[in-house]
C-alpha cells in the first residue's frame, strides 16, 4: 500500500519519498569536505631574499666601477675590531634606497638579507651605530669628496646623452625632522609649520629626469640663499657637447644677482615673479584681452628691484576663474574673479607662451617626490650634519642610477621608482649554491617573469 505524506507541505508518495532520499545520499558523496592543514613556523632557513632584482643592478653597479672607485676614494684602515669596509657601508645604503629601506636600524636590519651580504661580501649583516659611526668619521671633507665623486658621474651621463640643449630645473624642498638634528633648523615648513627641518637645493636636468646637482642646506635656508654659486657649480659639471641652457624656477628664484649670473652665462631662463605687492601692481596695469579667449589678458611693464643692476621686463596673465555675484551701489551684479601669474624671463613670447613653458615645470615635482619619499633621500638621519649630508646624497647617487639604468628602454624609464621597485626589485628568491656557483631560485609563475628576464639582460651587458 502506498502511503501519502509531507515535506514542507507537498504531498509526496512512499515511492517518490525514497527517490528523495537515494538523491540526498548520492548528494553527500559527491560533496567535498574542506579540511584546514596546521602550518607550524620555523626561523631557521637562511639562504632567502626579498630582493631578488637587487642583484642584477648590483652587476650593472660593478660594470661601473662604482665599488672599486668608493674603495679608492675613501680606503678603509683595517684592524683587529674592522669588520667593514667604507665602501660596504655606502653601498648598502644605496641598495637600501633602491628597495625602499630608510632609517640606521632598519638599514642594518636589511643588510643580513642573504642576497645583501653576498653582494656586499659581508662576513654579516651591519651594526646601525657601525654605519652612523663611519660616515661621521668621514667628516665634511668626506661629503665634499663624495658629492664631487658624484659630479663625475652626472658629467658622464649628461655626455653620452649628446645632448646640446637642456633644461634645468631649480628647486628647494624642505625635509622636516623630529629631534635634535645638527643644522635642522626652523624655516619655511610648509607641511609642518614651526618644525625644524632640512632645505635641500636641487637641480634637474629634465630631459633626463636627472638630479645633477643639490645641497643639502640646514632648514633656515632662504630657498635662493647661494643660488649664484649653485649655478656655478652646476655650469661647471655640465660637458663640452652641452651648448645651450634654458634655466627654469619658482618665485623662490627671483633674485636680481641669479638673472645677472645667467646673462653672463649666455644661459636663457624663466623664473616666476615674487612680490610683495604683486597682486596691487598687476591691478593697476593696462591689460590686452586675447582677441580668440576673452577669459585671457596680458600686459607687460618695466620692474627693477632694489638691489638689481638694471631694470627688467615682467610680463603677467590675468585669466577669469569664475564670475560671482557682488553688491554695486544696491545693485547685483557679475564680477569676475582672476587668477594672476607673473613671469621674468629673457625668452621671446608674449604671457601666454611663457605660462605654457612653466607649466612643464610641474614634472619636476613628481621627482623630487620619488627623490625623498621613494627613495627616501633625508628619511635617513643620526644627529651629525656632514653624515646627514652623506646620507642624503648617496639616496640621490640611487635616484640618479635608477634613472640612468632604465635609459635604454623607455617603458621602463618612464615608469616611477616605486613601481620598478615593485616588479623587479621586491621579488623573493632562494639562493643555492651548486656546481661552484651562486643561483637563486625565483618562482617558475611570477606573473613579470617574462618582463624581469628581459630587464635583468640589459643590466648585465649595460653600463
């Protein structure tokens, strides 16, 4: 006999409810049970990376010479408690740059990397207080020395550019810091109003994205405080194949005796305006609508400052932001509101053309971030200012060898630091030794795999 009864209230038959449960059982069989796998941790391996990237450009830095020409620069006295070298030390900071790894003890802590301290020939990782130690030992003599060292270099590359025509980008940034650094001092701070910090001058040469010339200046430092003898020194480092220079800066760089300097150089250069009554005397001048953008006027007129040997030519664009609604005598009304830029510069071309030229400028910004926050030029301190100094160029000597090693294949070159880093630099690895050789093993999956082999190539025959 057949017996009806429900499941959630359909009628089923004693048939159909055992065709139910046979499905359900069947049902059970097919399915998967996930079981978790305890993973126990173990400190004990030690041949491992995580910059795998590091040692082709630690080939392309030996192609160069740059270890044994440190090594001849600054020679170690070796003794009984000498476990270093100079030049190990500088290296490793510049590595550390590259791989995004700032401050004295997380630098010492990267330096037992296995990879590093087979680069470096380290008998084991650094002591932070070693590497503070050394280059304050090294004194402002040593600074001096190494910036010209540095200067070498950026000749070299500048002449293989065979470039004939560069641009220079003058600028300042400021380096706050939190303690009792020797030269921080309170300035300009617009980040952190008050803090003392560090004022570093720099130059680009931006057709090369290269940082050719900077000095590392306490923070007190008015942004155009030496400027004439900053420019003469970077006239100087500038090859033979260079004929001309178009020299470009913010209002930090007006200054009369820095204008004087460039017309003897034969150099031309647009620099903005910096006045105190800017705004006022702009008011007051005759402007000129441009006929095809009636939002556009320009005027020029004559400005000689107090301390200037002549007078020069300023000229300014005023353009309309916005129109807002005013009060005149009771009545509403649509004013406009400007936006004013003013300009010295010894280029032809009318307002227009130089805010268009400036404008160029704002890329020298993007390097100047991937200068001190990518590789983490002044993140770096003890509480001497020559080793500051030192510590600050050797991340420079970083930027500019990142540059200079991507040169040959655009993509990569235009790429910024922190994505090379990314891709190439940050990359895991197992070192093994066999075969009377030194391997490391990278996994067969990397997703830039192909990418990486390509770029590793270049390294090693490049230089």
């Amino acid at each position: 006999m057949i017996q009806d009864y429900y499941i959630s209230g359909v009628k089923h038959s004693i048939f159909e409810s055992e065709r139910i449960t046979l499905a359900m059982k069947k049902s059970k069989k097919q399915h998967a049970a996930f079981t978790g796998t305890t993973i126990f941790s173990d400190f004990t391996a030690r041949q491992l990376t995580k910059y795998a990237g590091l040692s082709p450009i630690m080939a392309f830095i030996n192609r160069l010479g740059i270890g044994k020409q440190i090594d001849t620069l600054f020679p170690t006295d070796m003794h009984n408690a000498s476990k270093f070298t100079n030049v190990q030390i500088m290296l490793a900071v510049v590595l550390a740059s590259m791989a995004g790894v700032n401050r004295l003890i997380k630098i010492a802590a990267f330096t037992y990397d296995a990879l590093v301290i087979t680069l470096l020939g380290l008998p084991n990782g650094l002591n932070k207080d070693v590497i503070g130690l050394r280059l304050k030992a090294l004194g402002q003599a040593g600074a001096i020395r190494l910036q010209e060292y540095l200067f070498e270099f950026t000749n070299r590359w500048l002449a293989q550019s065979q470039l004939e025509r560069v641009t220079i980008d003058g600028d300042s940034t400021v380096k706050t810091v939190f303690g009792h650094q020797q030269g921080a001092a309170k300035g300009y701070n617009p980040q952190k109003p008050g803090a003392k910090s560090y004022h570093p001058l720099l130059a680009f040469v931006s057709e090369m994205k290269l940082l050719a010339n900077s000095w590392f200046r306490t923070g007190s430092a008015y942004t155009s405080n030496g400027i004439c003898e900053f420019i003469k020194q970077t006239r100087a480092l500038l090859p033979d194949n260079i004929k001309q220079v178009f020299f470009r800066a913010d209002s930090g760089f007006f200054n009369g005796l820095l204008f004087d300097l460039l017309e003897v150089l034969d150099w031309t250069y647009l620099v903005k305006v910096k006045l105190k009554n800017l705004k006022a005397q702009l008011e007051k001048q005759t402007w000129y609508l441009l006929p095809d953008n009636p939002t556009i006027a320009i005027c020029e007129f004559q400005y000689k400052g107090k301390d200037w040997t002549t007078s020069r030519t300023l000229r300014a664009i005023r353009i309309i932001t916005e129109w807002v609604e005013v009060d005149f005598m009771g009545q509403k009304q649509q004013a406009p509101r400007y936006e004013y830029a003013c300009y010295c510069s010894n280029l032809n071309g009318d307002a227009v053309e130089l805010h268009e030229i400036y404008k160029e400028r704002a890329t020298c910004e993007t390097w100047i971030e991937q200068v001190k926050s990518q590789l983490l030029a002044g993140a770096t301190l003890t509480d001497d200012f020559h080793a500051n100094d030192m510590l600050w160029q050797l991340s420079v000597f970083a930027y500019n060898l990142s540059v200079m090693m991507r040169v040959p294949t655009k993509t990569y070159w235009q790429q910024e630091h922190a994505t090379f880093r990314d891709w190439f630099i940050a990359l895991p690895a197992i070192l093994v030794r066999g075969g009377r050789r030194l391997t490391m093993k990278i996994y067969q999956h990397y997703y830039f795999k192909a990418r990486w082999i390509e770029f590793e190539q270049i390294l090693v025959t490049s230089a």
